[in-house]
C-alpha cells in the first residue's frame, strides 16, 4: 500500500488545496518565464493576461497562505513587474496604445499577486510595496484615460497605507509615496469632473507634506495646475474657482519658504511663489478688479529678494492701468518695455496692441514710438511689425485718418522696411502689403484720397521687384493714379497710369488715361484713347458704355458720341454685348440733341437705327411687344420734332429727310392706329413740301430721280388719305380725320409734281377731289388756281 492511500481523511483537503496553489504557481511561473524570454520583434501572445488572470483567480480562492507560499507568490510578482518594465524598455520606440495597454494589465496582475498574498515575514513594508506597486500602475491607467481602472488602483493603494501610521514613517521615499497618492487620486478624479473629491484630496494631501519643501512645492504645483484648468472655463464661477485653488497655492508656497533648508529649496519654492501671484493677478485683472491687480505686481516687484522680473509684469501693469483709465502710468510701463532687454517679441507686441486697444487713436504715437525704440534694441521680426501695423490702423471709423497717418510713417522707416528683405520674410512681406492696402482701400472709400494714395504708394515699398510681382506692382500704380485723379493731380495719375502700362498694358491703363484726358479736357486725346482700348486684348465692350457715361458726365458730348458710335461697330459682328443696341442708338441720339448743329449725325445716326432695323427685324432691334412699340415711337417722334424743326429753320434738305424717316419709323409701329397712320400721312406729304420749298430756295430744279421720290411718297400719302376718310364715312367718327390743312398740301403738292411729269389729267382730278371734299376752302381754290397759272405748263382745265 503506498504512503498516500494511509493518509488520514483530515489531510486530504490541505494536500488538494496545495496541489491546486502548485498549478496555479506553476502555471504563473511558466508565463512569466515565457515574458522573461521575449524580445523586442516577438511581442507576448494575446491570452497571457487572459491566462495570468484566470490563476489569479484560482490562487485567491485559497487565500490565506503560509509564509513560504507567500514569499513564493511576491517573488513571481517582482519577476512579473520587472518583465513588464524589460519589455517597455525595449519597445518603448514602436509602442502602440494596444501594446501599453496590455502593459498595463499585466502590471494590474503583479500588484493583484501582491494584494493576495498580503504582508510576509521578512519583507519590509510590505504595505508600501504593494501600495507603489499600484500607485505606479494608476499612473499608467491615467496616462492611457482609463480613468475608472487608475482610480481603482488608486482606491487600493489608499486601503493599503490608510491602516499604517504615518508617523512611524520615517524612509523619504515611502513618505513621497503617500503624498504623490494623494495627487494622483486627486488629478484622476479632476478628469472624471468629480472637482470637490478632487480639491478635498488636495486638502488631504496637507496631511502628508512632513515639513518637506519638495512636498509643499508639489503640493502648491497641483493646486495652480487646477487653478489653470478652472481658467479654460469661461463665467464668473470659473473665475472664483481658479482664485480660489490659486490662493491656496500661494498659501501651500508661503508655508514651504519656511520649511526650505537649502538655497535651490528657496529658489524653486520663490519662483512658485511669484508664478503663482502672477496667475493670481491675471485672474483679477479678467475679473476687471484692477486694483488687486496693480497690489499683486507691487508685492512681486519690492520683494525683500530682489523682485520678480517676468517680462509679464509690465503687460499685467500695463493693463490694469488702462482699466482704471490712467493712460499715463500704462504708458510708462510700455516704454518701460523698451529698455527691458529680456521682454520676449511677442510679450511686447501684445503689449503695444492692448495698449492701442485701449488708448485709440491718442495712443498710435506712443505705439510707433515703442516699436521704433525696439528696433534700435533688439531683433524684431518681420512679423511683429505686421502685427503692429495691423493694431495701430484698425478698421477706420473715427480717428482713421491720424491711425493712417502714424501707420504710414512706421512701414516707410528704412529699418522696419529692412526687416522683410530676402525670401524668409516673403509671407510677412505680403501681410504687410495686404495690411496697407486695405488700409488704404478703407479710406479710399470714404474718399480721403490723400490718405489712401499715401498707404498704397507706402505698400508698394512691400512688392518684391521681380517678374512674379509685375502685375501686383502694376495695380498698385493703377490705384495710385485713381487717388490722385480724385485729387485732381492730373500730372501724377499721368505717371503713375503710364508706369503700370509699361509693367502691364491693358485696357483699364487706357481706360484710366481716357479719364485723365477727359479731365484736362483733351477731347481729341480721349477719343484716341478710345480706339486704343478696342485694341487691348482684355477689351470688353463694357468700357465703351462706361466712357460714354464719364463723357457726358464731364459734358464732354463728342467724346461720348465718340465712344458710343465705337460701340455701335461691334453690333454688326454679331459679338454678344452688354447693352441692347436701340439703346446705345437712342442715347447716342440723346446726347447729339443736347447740342445745335448736330443734325447731320442725328439723321446719319437714324437712318443707321432703320438700316439696323429693317437688316435684323424690327423686333430684334427695337424689341417685343410694348418695349418694342414705346422704342419705335421714340425715334418716329424724334424724326417727326427734327423734321419740323429744322423747316422751320428753311433747312428743307435736312427736313425732308427727317420727315421722310418719320414716316418710315411710323410704319414699323406694329398694329398702327389711325392716329399713326395720319402721322405717316403727314410726315410724307411734308416732306414733298419740303423737297419743293429746296428747290425754291435753291433756284435749281428737282432732277428726274427727286421728282419721281416726290410722287412715290405722294402716292403712298394719298393711299392713306384715301383709307382714312373711307373709316371715317364709315364709322362717323371724326376724331382721326385728315386735317383739311394737310389734304390742302397734298393736293398743291400733288399738282405740283404731276405737272413737272406733264400729266394734266391727274392734276385736274387732284384738283377736282379736293374741290368736292369737305375740307376745301375758297382761298385754298384760289391759292391752287393762282399758282396754276403761273406754272410752266399752264392747265386751264386745272385752274379754272
């Protein structure tokens, strides 16, 4: 029979429960000596946290164990945890958060092990260990924003140390260990927004300093941390919060200074100190409590040490000076900022600006006073003075003229203009540029010409003279030319506009010179400059219509009819245009009729409108519909008013031939009325009266061709009388009868040209239908047969 089969009953259980620890131990050793093992390309397999926890599991089952197994049990646990630190160490370059996290779990394991197997003889402090064991493995958590594990780990350690009495520690480093507890608990429940547990484990951790500097120095470290995490936060809570948790930091500091031994001690816990006023002043001076803020820089600066000297000072004081509205001390502290050599670029550069801010437009001498001052001692970049610049111009509004001007004498200083030379300052360069010109675009606008034309020509100290900037330098010139053509500084536009045509020549340069010609009213120069914009490669028709409105706007009449005939040429190339043509020929025609003597280019240019019209159909040219209709009445009217006009001024070439048109643009009225064809009659049979009060004048005879015109208008003018007094017979209505004045002229007029044709026939049944008709009158018969007699071919029938 073997020894195990003798065993006592009561053994049995103890010898299964040591046989299952052996497993598990076992088990745990073989992994850890798996990790031991591993290199830095071969990473642990995924089951061994899977694995290690399901030991640990079956080992706590049996918990409590003898000293032997527990000493077994924190031995495996060191090796575990040293693994753990090996494999980080090697693959601390290429680590993921995958390969962390998994870290993590298996330092969780190591200091679980040691949970379990609780204090053991011969191991000093145990408690501490493990505690550090799980305080180290928080941090990991925390670091990962595992928040709920890290406070886990965090609770355990506390559990641990709590039972312990803190006095009886003595070791520095198992005392470091409770305060750093404390702030690590403290920080993981700050980012789980539990801030009251947060701060109360802050106050805790009071109890752990041990009259240590270092420790008051963390201490005071945490608790300004947290005062800066409340500043992120907007709202007057925030704000008290953060004064609050600042305090107690400057509290935390005054209390270390005492306790510090060595001179560095004195150092770190001063410059905490100071640090921690200066946020304290920042927080007064956002909370606008200026006063607190000017006693905060006071006790920094007549410390018994020598004072803080933080370049921030200055700008803290500065501020909270103009909030209490003393510009003169905020302006000391801002040329005080000049002498200081250890004011960072950018400290001095917001300085200036929230001095600018404050003080307005007063302050743009002191601004440019201040940076000119810095120039002379100190490097400054290229865009710090961007940034100045941009402050001191603003956005206009009052004061923008004096801004301006401060602006332009500092980017014109040959220092500052120094500052962005070579290709480093190439990006600065052009925010300097785009700085002053929308300054300069910014008075422009409310035409302060003088101003405006001193930013741009200023920017253009900015352009680097190179081929890529050519056309950058030529706007510049352009701009520069219109400030100065709204100074009525002709001579310099002239300049300026002709040195951008030589960098780049295009049709706004020959626009510009256009206008500047039109000011010095040079009306031949204008209209040359009108053909030379139709040459431009960027030509557009547009610049046509607005030479015509800048013509008559300068009443310079010949020069918009100049550029309005050269708009009417690109109509017949089928080119698309902006304007409609009837419309560019009625104003054409409105603006010859402003003046006398311009009769010839109103007929050339009504007969041009009918050409147009009868080429591409009257309701493409004139239009559809009423459009159409009110447009064919206007130049019908037009023609009808010059007709009359100048017969009577006995011009009756010039009448004829406006009547003539009149009744040509009066046909095309689309559904004509009586009303229209009675102007027709009367535009045709006028006309004739016309051609035969010429010949009068003239004392020549009509030739053939004239006369036989002269009888086609009057055969289309007696068809129409015809038609009229048939609809008048017949409807009654009376209202758009021929005028017996008019049938009186047709029919002098008829007999007239029917007698050069030696048609006596015709004459006398002229003669005998006006004599039959109502509007015949006694002197009318007498007026017909006396001129009847005195004819070259004398009708007797006719006349008597």
């Amino acid at each position: 029979m073997r020894i195990a089969e003798i065993s006592s009953p009561e053994l049995r259980p103890l010898q299964r429960e040591t046989e299952a620890n052996n497993r598990s131990l076992s088990h745990i050793e073989a992994i850890v000596k798996q990790l031991e093992t591993l290199t830095a390309d071969k990473p642990p397999p995924e089951t061994t946290t899977y694995d290690l926890r399901q030991c640990l599991t079956q080992l706590s089952q049996f918990a409590p164990f003898s000293n032997s197994l527990k000493l077994q049990i924190w031995k495996l646990s060191y090796r575990l945890w040293n693994a753990c630190v090996d494999i980080s160490n090697t693959t601390a370059i290429r680590s993921s958060s995958a390969t962390t996290e998994s870290q993590a779990e298996l330092r969780h394991i190591a200091a679980d092990l040691l949970s379990i197997a609780g204090e053991v003889a011969g191991v000093p402090s145990p408690a501490i260990k493990s505690a550090s064991f799980y305080h180290k493995t928080g941090l990991i958590w925390h670091n990962l924003r595992k928040f709920d594990l890290a406070a886990k780990c965090f609770e355990r350690a506390t559990d641990m140390v709590s039972k312990l009495d803190i006095n009886s520690i003595v070791d520095a480093g198992e005392r470091k260990l409770l305060l750093d507890l404390n702030l690590a608990r403290s920080r993981t429940a700050w980012e789980i927004r539990d801030s009251s547990l947060s701060v109360a484990l802050l106050n805790r951790s009071k109890s752990f300093l041990f009259g240590s500097c270092n420790h008051y120095a963390d201490l005071a470290k945490q608790f300004m941390a947290f005062g800066k995490r409340a500043l992120l936060n907007s709202g007057a809570d925030a704000n008290r919060e953060a004064l609050k948790l600042m305090n107690e930091a400057l509290e935390t500091c005054e209390k270390g200074f005492d306790t510090a031994r060595t001179r560095e001690e004195k150092v770190e816990i001063r410059g905490l100190r100071w640090k921690t006023l200066r946020f304290i002043a920042a927080i007064h001076l956002q909370k606008e409590e200026y006063e607190s803020v000017i006693k905060c820089v006071k006790v920094l600066r007549d410390s018994n040490d020598g004072g803080d000297e933080h370049p921030s000072l200055s700008v803290l004081a500065m501020k909270a000076w103009l909030g209490l509205g003393r510009h003169g001390e905020a302006e000391r502290e801002l040329r005080g900022m000049v002498i200081d050599r250890g004011i960072p670029e950018g400290v001095w550069v917001s300085a200036v600006e929230a001095y600018f801010a404050a003080a307005g437009t007063a302050g743009a001498e002191t601004a440019k006073g201040v940076f000119l001052g810095l120039l002379g001692r100190c490097h400054i970049s290229a865009g710090a003075a961007v940034r100045v610049a941009h402050r001191v111009a603003g956005g206009g509004g009052e004061g923008g003229r004096v801004r301006a001007k401060v602006v332009a004498e500092l980017v014109s200083d040959e220092r500052v203009v120094a500052l962005f030379a070579g290709q480093d300052a190439a990006k600065d360069r052009v925010a300097m540029h785009a700085v002053l010109w929308n300054c300069g675009a910014d008075n422009f606008q409310t035409k302060d010409y003088e101003t405006s034309a001193e930013l741009f020509e200023k920017s253009m100290l900015y352009i680097a003279h190179d081929t890529e900037n050519r056309i950058l330098r030529a706007k510049g010139y352009r701009v520069l030319c219109l400030c100065h053509l709204g100074l009525l500084q002709l001579d310099r536009a002239q300049e300026y506009i002709n040195e951008a045509g030589k960098l780049e020549p295009n049709v706004v340069c020959a626009f510009l010179k256009f206008k500047i010609y039109l000011q010095k009213n040079d009306h031949q120069g204008a209209i040359d400059q009108i053909e030379a914009m139709t040459t431009c490669l960027d030509f557009q028709p547009d610049f046509l219509s607005l030479s015509a409105h800048e013509a008559v706007a300068c009443h310079a009449l010949p020069v918009a009819v100049a550029s309005l005939s050269s708009m009417l040429n690109f109509y017949a190339s089928g080119k698309s245009m902006p304007t409609a043509e009837v419309t560019v020929v009625r104003t054409l025609l409105t603006v010859l009729s402003q003046e006398p003597g311009n009769e010839q280019q109103v007929i050339k240019f009504l007969k041009h409108a009918h050409s147009r019209a009868s080429e591409i159909g009257p309701d493409f040219f004139f239009g559809k519909e009423d459009v159409g209709r009110r447009e064919r009445n206007w130049f019908a009217m037009t023609s009808w008013n010059y007709g009359t006009k100048t017969g009577q001024d006995k011009n009756y070439e010039l009448s004829a031939e406006f009547l003539k048109l009149a009744s040509d643009f009066y046909a095309l009225v689309e559904g004509s009325d009586d009303e229209n064809n009675v102007m027709v009659c009367k535009s045709l049979v006028l006309s004739v009266s016309s051609m035969i009060a010429l010949e009068f004048e003239r004392k020549t005879p009509m030739s053939e061709t004239e006369v036989k015109q002269a009888l086609h208008l009057l055969d289309r003018a007696v068809q129409m009388i015809k038609s009229n007094m048939a609809r008048s017979s017949v409807n009654n209505d009376q209202s758009n009868t021929i005028e017996p004045e008019l049938f009186f002229i047709y029919t002098f007029c008829a007999y007239d040209i029917q007698g050069r044709l030696n048609d006596p026939g015709s004459q006398f049944l002229n003669v005998r239908n006006f004599a039959s008709s109502k509007a015949c009158k006694p002197h009318h018969l007498l007026q017909i047969g006396l001129s009847a007699s005195q004819a070259p071919r004398l009708n007797h029938e006719a006349s008597l």
